[in-house]
C-alpha cells in the first residue's frame, strides 16, 4: 500500500503545482512501475532519490561521499532507463521541468517509447 499512497501523493502534488498535463505520465519509483508504464503507452519518468529502487533511505544517501552518490545515482538511473523509462529524474522538484518537456515533445507529434 505504501506504493499506492506514494503515487496518490505525488498526483495531488501535481494539481497543487497546477502543472500542465497534456497526457498522462507515470511517475515511478520502483522499476516494476515504469514497466506498467511501458505496457500502458504512457510516459515513464523514475524519481531516482528516495526510490525504492535506489534501496537507500534519506539519511544513508545523504551520508554517503559525493562520488558515491553519483555512483548511486547512475547505478539507479541505468535501472530506470533499461525497465522502459523514457527520463530519469533525481528528486521530484525536477518534475515540472520534466513535464513542461514532455508536453514540448507532444506538441512536436513525439510519443514514449514503447516495446
């Protein structure tokens, strides 16, 4: 359930943002969730800090060096991109930058990748 409670929150941040969407995206944080994306047609994009996928709480990835961080971050962001996303994120503030892409995408006749 923590999943589902997860993406309720980050819908309802989208509509208090009043960011536009033109389709819909699936905002994932674990690999098997940009897959339902893929199968469905929609637009994938992997949170990749605080993901169940990076395996890390806040405060372990937060004590880790620098290096390691990227480590993490790439390693997290390779697994999102071979599971069909079609953009990796670090942290939901990049989200409307993400979105108003997108949308740029669609309005150029662009769709997701699929399989």
């Amino acid at each position: 359930m923590r999943i589902k409670k997860k993406q309720y929150q980050n819908k309802q941040m989208l509509i208090k943002q009043k960011i536009p969407i033109k389709v819909l995206h699936h905002i994932s944080l674990i690999h098997t969730d940009i897959k339902e994306g893929v199968n469905a047609g929609v637009w994938s994009v992997g949170v990749i800090i605080g993901s169940s996928e990076m395996g890390l709480s806040l405060d372990e990835f937060t004590s880790l060096s620098e290096f390691d961080k990227e480590n993490v971050i790439s390693k997290t962001a390779n697994s999102f991109m071979q599971n069909g996303a079609d953009f990796t994120i670090k942290t939901m503030s990049e989200l409307t930058d993400i979105i108003e892409r997108i949308n740029s995408l669609i309005s150029d006749g662009k769709r997701p990748r699929t399989n």
